[in-house]
C-alpha cells in the first residue's frame, strides 16, 4: 500500500530490540508528564504482544461472496436497527425463506 509503513522486523528482531533497550536507570524523569514516563516492563511486553500481532481482517471462512444488490430502505432499516449482526441476521432470514420456498 503506498505510503504505509511496516515493519519489515522479524518477531525475534523485535524482541532482542526490545531487550536491548536501556536500563531504567538510564532515563530521566522528572515525575511531572506523564507523556515522558518510560515504560515499565509490563507496558514494555504488552507492546511487543503489539507489535508480533498480524493486522487487518482476519481471513474468511471463503464460503461467502460479496454482491451489490438493492434492497427497500425499510428492509434495510430494520436489519441495521436491530444492531451488529445484522447482515449476519439477514443472510439467516434468506435462508430460512430458502428452506421453506424451495427454488427448484
């Protein structure tokens, strides 16, 4: 993607990064911004979990297939109103109205 920036480190380079770091004893602070804190080792780990985690969506189960289809604004309504899961929800409906109406 142009102009993103990734990390090109592998997960091991990340930690000896990580454990090359300086001693505590290393930093100054003067106890007033918190912005300026060093990290302590949990928040040190927690962002190595971080970093050596995959981004974006997860994959597909590949059983579905994107469509542009229209429906009725008050159908839609209806299925956004009723909160997340609704395209969930919807494909379930059609299902459902499949098993009962066969096609065929």
């Amino acid at each position: 993607m142009p102009g993103s920036k990734t990390n090109e480190l592998s997960p091991a380079q990340v930690l000896a990064a990580v454990r090359a770091l300086p001693q505590k004893s290393d930093y100054v602070w003067d106890g007033v911004d918190e912005d300026d804190r060093p990290l302590n080792e949990q928040e040190l780990k927690a962002g190595l979990v971080a970093a050596l985690k995959k981004r974006g969506r997860p994959v597909g189960s590949g059983s579905k297939e994107q469509v542009a289809i229209r429906f009725d604004r008050d159908v839609l309504s209806a299925f956004r109103g009723s909160g997340p899961g609704w395209q969930t929800r919807m494909n379930e409906a059609l299902r459902d109205w499949l098993r009962t109406h066969p096609l065929v």
